[in-house]
C-alpha cells in the first residue's frame, strides 16, 4: 500500500452549490466522467447536501440518489476512499444557502502524480500551495489586453 500513496497525485475538494433541491440536474456528471475515464483525476469520495428553506439540512450519499438526480456519477460510488469525515460534512454545509442543494467531490489529480512521485523521490516536498480563481485570470488577460490596445494606440497617435 506504501507504494501506492507514493504514486498518489495532489487531492483536491470542492463544494458546488445549486439553487434549488436538484444537484445540477444530471448536466455535470458527463463532464466528471470524462475526467475519469481519460484517468486526469480519481474521485476518492463525494457527498450530497440539501439545505431545506428553513436551514436543515438532509445529506445523501450516492446509493440514496436516482439516475434523474446524478446522471452518470454513479460509476464512481464502487472505488471511493470516502476520505470526508462527518464533521468535514457538517462544516462545508455551513457554506450552503436554505433552499439550495450541493456536491461535495474530493478528487485525485492523477494526471500529476508523476511529477508529484519524482518530485517525492528526489527528497522534495510541497511547501506551498494555491489556487488562482478563474475570474482573477480573466481579469487579468482582459488588464494586459486593454493595455496593449492602449499602447498601440499610442504608437499610432505618434
């Protein structure tokens, strides 16, 4: 077992909110299973969240949902670590509106287990880490685009 948790890639979690009591209607788990067929990432465990209007909460693991509900998730339910304890449940629920429902997914990014075994091999370890949220780099690109525009505008001005 040692040998594999050497070959482990980064994990990863997330929760995903949707309006309403439906978990995204069966649109996303197309895309999720695309990713685990094409071995870019493992999902390790994953949780349902349903917050009623007036704030209880109902959870729900895989087996508890229909077809309608998931789509094809349910191909995950066989190898998943179920490495989310119920009290990391009941604090990511925190973070749900009353009326709304959620996804919680812990997954591995086997795509980079490589680089991270190697990196582990040669007596190196993560000591920092981050994530770049998606509107902060387009953001960005759209900054370095208005400022080229406008550079270019003054070359032409000249």
């Amino acid at each position: 077992m040692a040998e594999t948790l050497d070959e482990l890639g980064p994990v990863d979690w997330l929760v995903v909110e949707f309006p309403g009591p439906d978990f995204g209607k069966g649109q996303i788990a197309p895309f999720l299973d695309d990713l685990v067929n094409r071995e870019l990432v493992r999902v390790l465990d994953m949780a349902f969240l349903r917050k009623n209007a007036d704030g209880a909460l109902e959870t729900a693991e895989i087996s508890d949902l229909d077809e309608t509900e998931l789509g094809g998730v349910r191909m995950a339910e066989a190898e998943l670590a179920m490495v989310l304890s119920e009290q990391d449940i009941m604090d990511l629920a925190e973070t749900i509106e009353p009326g709304h429902s959620a996804a919680v997914l812990v997954w591995e990014n086997q795509w980079a287990a490589p680089f991270g075994a190697a990196v582990r091999k040669a007596g190196g370890q993560l000591v920092a880490s981050g994530r770049i949220p998606t509107q902060a780099v387009i953001a960005a690109f759209q900054a370095d685009e208005a400022d080229a525009r406008s550079a270019e505008g003054m070359k032409e001005g000249v």
